[in-house]
C-alpha cells in the first residue's frame, strides 16, 4: 500500500514512528508542584466571581416568520442576557 496520503486506504490502521508510539505508551509526567511556563493574566473577569452570575437575563421568544407570516421556528421562553439586541 502507499503510503502517500492521497492514494492511501482511508479505512487502515494509520502507521506511527516508533518514537510517537513510545511517547503515547509513556507520557512526561509532570510535577504539580512546578509553576507553569505559561503566563495569562486575567483581562475580563475577576477572580472568585462567576461571570454568568454578573449578567442579567430574560426570558423571550425566539421566532422566525416568512413573509406570509408563517412560523418557521419557534423557541419560547429562551433565556438570553437582557442587553441583546432581537437580532442577536
């Protein structure tokens, strides 16, 4: 079989190097103790308060209608942030 990805049977096993194998069988462990080399700083919320508790919300109905006025879909009682807008 070839293994050019264009002509390769679609339903075989794929083939893996060694080392790839290797890795998966044996994972890097990490030490939790360790600080993180990656660095976030928080932008948008704050810390020990849920975001979703900070907006309010209302219930409505979601609807869309043809131009004949027929009801294509229909959602009621939606809850959504109260500053959206009907489009959104």
């Amino acid at each position: 079989m070839s293994n050019n990805p264009i002509t390769r049977d679609l339903f075989s096993e794929p083939e893996f190097p060694n080392e790839v194998m290797d890795e998966l069988d044996h994972p890097i462990k990490m030490d939790s103790k360790k600080e993180s080399p990656l660095k976030l700083n928080r932008k948008f919320t704050k810390q020990n308060i849920n975001p979703l508790e900070v907006i309010e919300y209302e219930r409505r109905t979601s609807r869309i209608e043809e131009t004949s006025r027929k009801i294509v879909f229909e959602m009621k009682n939606v809850e959504v942030p109260k500053t959206w807008s009907q489009l959104a």
